[in-house]
C-alpha cells in the first residue's frame, strides 16, 4: 500500500526569496507588504543580498530539500510528488497549488519548512494557502489541504542538531577550547513580543514559540554533552535572536545576538559557539546575520566563534519529516498511528485549534485557513500583559 495515499501531492511552503538582482526590491515589497516602508529604505537595506549576488541561498536549499525528500518517499513506496510553494517569490504558493490543481490532485498535504509554531511560521502560511485556493474559484472545488504537525519535537530534528553542534563544538576543540569554556547560542529568528504572546496553542499552556525553543534546548544539550563525552551540566546554553526587523518603537524578541556576544565578552567568555536552531536550512538569516554580522561582531570582540550547521538535508531529519508526513496520512485514512516526539512536552497536533498561532494574542482577524478552523473576528485585542523574556540557561 502506498503509505501516502490518500494524498495526491506534498506541498512544502517556505518564505523564498530572489534569484538574482532585478529580483531583490519587487521580493522585499513582497516580503514587507502592508508594512508601509518605502523602497528607499528596502533598498537600503537589500545590500545583504547584494553580497550574494542577488540570489537568496533558501532557494537552492529549499531545491535540496525536495530531493531528499523525493528520495525517502520513494524508498518507502511512497508515490507522492513534491512541489515548492513560496510566500514571497516565485514559485509562489498560489502558482504551485495551481500547477497540482491542473494536474488532478484533490486532497494536498502541506509540509511548511519552518520548524515552531507561531504566526509567520504556521497559521501565516494556512490563509496564503486559503487565499489561493479562493483565488483558484471553481477549478479548487473539491480540493483540500491538510498540514502535517510542527516538526521542532521530531527526533530527526533533535538529533541532526545533536550531530551539527558537536561537531561545531570539536572544531573548537581542534583550536584548543574545551567545552566548558565555550557558551553555546541557540540562535532563532526573532519575533514580535505581540506575535510571541499570541504564538502556540492557548488550549495548550507552555505552547508558545519561546517555550518551543526552551523545551528543544532542555534535550538537545544533555545530548550534545553525551555525544562529545563530558560530564552533563558542563555546557552553558541560552537562547539568543537575529533577524529583527520593524520599526525601532515596536518590540521584539531579545537579547539580539551582537548584543549577547558583547555581554558575554564583559562577562568573561571567550569562546562561543552559534547554533541557528531556529532555521532550517542556511538561509539569508543564517549565512548574513551569522556567518556574517555575527561572526564580524565576535571578531572584533575577540572571542573565538564558530556556527553549527542548520539541520538542513541530515538523514535524520529528512527521515523524520517523511514520518510525519506518513504519520497524517495514516491519520486521513482512519488510523492512529504512532506520534514519535523527542520531548516530554508531547507531540504537536496535527489540526490547529481556532485560537492558535495568532498574530496577536486574544485578536481573532477571521481570515480563512485551511487545516483547521478559523475563529470568527473578534474586533479589538484584550489589553496585553508584560512581556517577559526568558532564557534557556544552565
């Protein structure tokens, strides 16, 4: 039996970006849309692409990804297409679900490459999906899209974590820093505190997009430890951010990560080890505001510093993400099948809840989604609490 069916197509849906020159400023009004910044200032700040060329690396790693994941699927007997959907640039998500609705499919199982639940990375994704099967009319009738469950709790996203941090932390050691003398950051993009407050599942205490990263880095440490044979407690970790953006007014997630590696620089610390746990693969983020901006800062701050690997195509994260995607089939097909989770927290679900992954807490917008419910609109947000910060630190 096809361990996919009754699936027609794998949609996986990513933010995207340019592939060349002419492309970066009509990618960025894209990206920035409704925020009413001006092409002065998007082109102010388009010179992290111009270092590359123009091109963003998510393409070619989002090109890699699929073909990892055409391969496990077919070694499990898997008949199951995979095509590529972006928010941002082509292929856009809308031209994708046309290329599969031509070509007959009518149950679409969508796999987002962003490994935490919040706005921009889950419930964001299910209205572009929405939208476009409106912008579909009558050749979307009959044509559904479900999702596959959050993937930050998957053991192949643990373990190829577990592998790409230590062997960062024995590159260190070949320049003669041991472990207990290097502070490890679990860099993730940052977010709005607005979107933080209203991220994960509210039926579902301790689910936001913080905590996510907390309940990840409480197993992935001990592991790493376990795999470079030191005593556990002997690494320090904390969470760190990138990629802010915005209006300087508006608040964001902290600490940035410049700013840590100056902290930790006052605090004595010599050596650091990035880990970008946040993303997936070595995307803009990852390979401008770490390899770059970052390493930059840690250099002029003299302190030894160096990235581990994005989880990108490691076997066992691929293998993982195979599982989930079998895991909702099985589901589709009436079945309960087992829910491999590598964290107490238990697995994610598989549909979200009406209340979930908002872009504001308490605010319901009533946008269409698929994959789940959507609550009808609320008007106004309640009034916020304070925002604390929280840290993984041991």
């Amino acid at each position: 039996m096809n361990p996919a069916h009754p699936y027609d197509a794998l949609l996986l849906v990513s933010y995207g970006g340019p592939n060349g020159p002419e492309d970066v400023l009509p990618f960025m009004r894209n990206a920035t849309r409704g925020k009413g910044i001006p092409d002065e200032r998007l082109l102010e700040v388009s010179g992290h692409y111009a270092r590359f060329g123009g091109v963003s690396p998510i393409n070619a790693c989002n090109e890699r990804l699929i073909e990892a994941l055409r391969a496990e699927l077919a070694a499990r007997g898997a008949e199951l297409p995979v095509v590529l959907g972006n928010r941002n640039w082509h292929p856009f998500i809308s031209e994708a679900l046309a290329e599969l609705v031509a070509s007959g499919a009518k149950r679409i199982l969508m796999l987002p490459t962003s490994a935490y639940a919040s706005y921009s990375g889950c419930r964001q994704y299910r209205e572009d999906v929405a939208a476009a099967l409106a912008g579909l009319g009558e050749d979307a009738d009959g044509v559904t899209v479900d999702k596959t469950r959050t993937f930050y709790d998957s053991p192949g996203f643990l373990q190829a974590q577990v592998d790409r941090i230590a062997t960062a932390y024995r590159r260190l050691e070949e320049q003669g820093r041991k472990a207990e003398e290097t502070r490890l950051l679990l860099v993730t993009h940052s977010i709005p505190v607005a979107m933080q407050e209203g991220s994960g599942d509210p039926e579902r205490p301790g689910s936001d997009y913080i905590a996510q990263h907390l309940a990840l880095a409480e197993v992935l440490v001990p592991r790493v430890e376990d795999a470079l044979g030191v005593e556990r407690g002997i690494i320090r970790a904390e969470l760190a951010y990138c990629s802010r953006s915005g209006p300087p007014q508006a608040r964001w997630l902290e600490p940035d990560v410049n700013d840590r590696l100056a902290e930790l620089k006052d605090e004595g610390v010599a050596s650091v080890c990035c880990a970008p746990i946040g993303f997936v693969s070595d995307h803009m983020e990852v390979v401008y505001d770490l390899d770059t901006e970052a390493a930059e800062t840690a250099e002029g701050l003299g302190i030894d510093y160096v990235r581990a690997g994005t989880a990108g195509t490691h076997p066992a994260l691929i293998a993982s993400l195979v599982d989930l995607v079998c895991e909702r089939a099985a589901r589709a097909r009436g079945e309960d099948p087992e829910r491999p989770c590598a964290l107490e927290s238990g697995p994610w679900h598989e549909e979200c809840g009406p209340h979930s992954c908002r872009m504001i807490a308490g605010l319901d917008t009533g946008i269409p989604v698929v994959a789940g419910p959507a609550a009808p609109k609320n008007g106004e947000p309640p009034p916020r609490h304070p925002h604390r910060a929280r840290e993984a630190q041991r």
